[in-house]
C-alpha cells in the first residue's frame, strides 16, 4: 500500500494499466505513419533463380544438361498515387494527435478513481476508529446496567438492551474492519497493481520474457522449455461432460 495520495497518484500514472494501455495505443499509431509513408519510397526486389535441366539421348548412349541461372533486380519508384497514400498520412497523423488526447484522459480518470479510492479508504479506517470507541463505551454501559441490575436498580430488559447496543457496535465495528480490506484492495487496483506478482498469490506467475529468452533461437524447433530444463508436457484432455440425469417423473 502506499503511504500518501500523492505516492499513489504517482504509481497510477506510471503503472495503471489504463494508462499504459493508451501509451501503447499512441505509439503504434506513430509507428503506423512511418509503416504509410513508406510507400512513398522507392523499393528494391532481387531474385535469383538456378535451373538444371538433363536430357537423355536415345542411342547415342548420353545425357545432355543444361544449366540457367538468372539475376533479376526491380527497383520500384512510386510516381503517382493521386494522393490517396497521402491522404492516407494525414489520416495516421490525426489518428496519433487522438491517442495522445487519449493518454491524458486516461490519466485524469485514473487520478479521479485513485483519489475516490484513497478518500473511501480513510473514510473506513475513519469509521473504525469510531466504532472501536462506540464499542468501548457500549462494553462499560453494559457493566454499569448490569451492576445497577444487581442492586435492584435496572431490570432484566435494560440489561438485554445494552447487551443489543453492544451486539450492534461489534457487528459495526466488523463491517467497517471489512470495509477498510475492500478500500485497500481499491486503492491497489486503482494504481495498477492488483496482480499476481504484486500481491505474491501464486509462486509460478508467466514470465513472458523469460519464455522469449527460451524460444528467441528456434527456428525449427517446436519444443518448450520449462524452468527446469525439461520439456514440459502436454496438457490434460478437458475431461468429459456428464450426461444430465433423466428428469424426475
């Protein structure tokens, strides 16, 4: 948990994955006017061909062969597109200006959730602290009805009634124990980091670059590599649906 709402402005930011979603939203779309005006550039193909051929001769006892090889180069200049690939820049552009609007409102939404949630939070460990002192008070009440019942001086209702006032600030206070519990875990997926890796519920969590640094050098190999060097194995079938029982007569 952070300490401060400012600390958790500052995770959000960086690690929400709203946020970072619309980072990487903005740059394919950068990348993605580079990928159009590309085909305003000139491209180069070649290709290389070898071809043998043998034939037999019919008694004379031989084989004649031949053999071709060919070099082919193209260089494609594009002349005119009647600016449709342009238009098509201009399009790109607009579309990278959005995503940029896009990172900064995802920000202010998630500054906004951030701080509904850090509010919400001490509003409950605020109302816990209340309610520990409601308890206390309502535990020396029901001390003092109960010594006041033995001296004839209360009756039996009045004790059951501070004994109720005492039920209902215990359940109170657990409520808002609980209430305390949800608001963190609010917090905690308000800045991006309600995860398995976070929060260490599961001691094998994937680890995408470590499956690429496995795989990066196969090019024919279809095999995968687990943790312990050894090949893992195939999953389970899905197991096999149960017939419905027959209805009851």
């Amino acid at each position: 948990m952070p300490k401060t709402l400012g600390e958790s402005n500052e995770i959000a930011l960086r690690e929400s994955s709203a946020v970072v979603a619309a980072l990487y939203r903005e740059q394919a779309a950068r990348f993605n006017i580079d990928l159009i005006r590309g085909e305003l550039l000139p491209s180069a193909q070649l290709e290389i061909n070898h071809a043998k051929r043998f034939d037999p001769q019919p008694g004379a006892g031989g084989l004649e062969w031949t053999e071709d090889n060919t070099v082919t180069g193209r260089l494609t200049v594009p002349f005119y597109s009647g600016g449709e690939v342009e238009a098509r820049v201009r399009q790109a552009k607009q579309t990278q200006l959005q995503r940029l609007q896009e990172i900064e409102q995802a920000r202010t939404e998630v500054q906004a959730q951030v701080v509904t949630a850090w509010s919400q939070l001490q509003a409950a460990k605020a109302a816990v602290e209340s309610d520990q002192v409601a308890v206390t008070a309502n535990r020396v009440a029901l001390a003092g009805v109960r010594e006041e019942e033995r001296v004839g001086q209360r009756t039996l209702l009045d004790v059951l009634n501070a004994e109720q006032e005492l039920l209902n600030s215990e359940v109170t206070l657990a409520t808002d124990r609980r209430n305390v519990v949800v608001a963190a875990y609010s917090v905690v997926a308000a800045i991006g980091r309600l995860n398995a890796q976070e929060l260490a519920v599961s001691s094998l969590v994937y680890d995408p670059e470590q499956h690429y640094q496995e795989v990066r050098n196969k090019w024919f190999d279809l095999s995968i590599i687990g943790p312990d060097g050894k090949e893992q194995p195939a999953p389970p079938p899905p197991p096999a649906r149960k017939k419905a029982p027959p209805p009851l007569k």
